[in-house]
C-alpha cells in the first residue's frame, strides 16, 4: 500500500462483498483502516466514513 506508507495515519476504508474471507483475513487492518461488508446502507456507508474522516478509529463496526 504505497500511499499508507507515505502518510501512515491515512483513513483507509475498505469495502467487500466476500465476508466469510474478509473477517478472518482482517487482522491486516492497520489503526487507521477499517473495514465494511457488504450489504450496507448508505447511511451506515456515510457515518463510517464521518466517523473516520474525525478520527474516531474506535467506531463500531456492523
């Protein structure tokens, strides 16, 4: 991930439709990475995003 490397503390949010394989893979997921399986709406979309683009590395995760 090159761009994480040049700025470290980058809101990353990641996005898949395959969960099974994605939960358990997700110990990838650096302090300022998240992660958001699909189906979601697009207000859970927008409130992870707003809780990111704040700071909030702690938000919950559905």
């Amino acid at each position: 991930m090159f761009s994480v490397s040049l700025s470290p503390r980058l809101p990353v949010l990641f996005l898949t439709g395959y969960a099974e394989g994605a939960l358990t893979r997700a110990d990838f997921l650096g302090p300022y990475m998240q992660l958001l399986t699909k189906p979601f709406t697009l207000e859970s979309l927008a409130i992870r995003v707003a809780s990111m683009l704040e700071g909030d590395v702690s938000a919950v995760l559905e």
